[in-house]
C-alpha cells in the first residue's frame, strides 16, 4: 500500500489494529516525514498514533516519550542521509536496530525506570543518559 493511502488509513481508524505493529508504526513516521518537515511530521504522527489507540480502545498502550524519542532518532537518521525519505526498503536496512530492537536504542539514552515512569507515558520525558539528536527538529 502506498504510504499516502497508509495515512489516509491510519487516520480515518480504517487499518485493522491487529494489524498495525512496530514496523507501521515505523511506516507511519517514515510516511509523515516524506510530507511534512521533521517538527510537522512528529507533531502529526504523534497525534495520529495516540488517537488510533485510543479509537481502538487501547489508549494506555500509547507512549508519548517512546513515541517521540523513536521519532528523533528516525529523523535525524534521515536528516544525515535524506535518501533513507526516498525508498521504504532502504531505510529498514539502514535502521534496522530501530526495526528490530528500538527499545534497546532507546535504553542507550534512557533508563528503564525512567522510560517505565508514568508522566513519561503522558509527555515526553528528556533522557537521564544521552541526549536524543534534537538538531532534526531545528530546520
């Protein structure tokens, strides 16, 4: 499925949850950036993937820092190498530690108990570890 069909999808509550797992969330952020500028693009995605949580009655499930955390890395990966916008298959391969274990990436810069702290689930929470590359969010 084409990506701005995806996102049609995703915000109209029309893709089936059972469905929509890391890699979609993965694709929703890498659709929103194709479209938007990295602040635009988190602002949109963080939104969209919160209210199709709680449209499938799995609001609690919805990680605020997670999410934007995931977002920074992914776009400043981008912003380094913006060809990763331009084909879906090569951006797996070049993040592929996001693909298959972003929480261990994340824990590079976080601790668990911060990460696992509820008003981290609510807003984002700056890391206690290494400072997220910000710098994507700054053009």
């Amino acid at each position: 499925m084409g990506y701005q069909t995806f996102l049609r999808q995703l915000e109209s509550n029309a893709l089936p949850a059972s469905e929509f797992d890391h890699q979609a969330h993965l694709y929703a952020a890498w659709a929103y950036r194709r479209q938007y500028p990295a602040p635009e693009a988190a602002a949109r995605c963080a939104y969209s993937l919160s209210r199709f949580a709680m449209m499938n009655g799995e609001a609690m499930k919805y990680h605020h820092t997670l999410t934007m955390a995931i977002l920074v890395l992914l776009y400043s990966r981008i912003e380094a190498n913006p060809k990763l916008l331009d084909d879906w298959e090569t951006l797996l391969t070049c993040c592929a530690d996001l693909v298959t274990d972003s929480r261990a990436v994340l824990l590079e810069h976080y601790s668990a108990e911060r990460l696992n702290d509820e008003p981290a689930r609510r807003a984002f929470i700056e890391p206690d570890k290494k400072s997220l590359p910000m710098s994507c969010f700054l053009h």
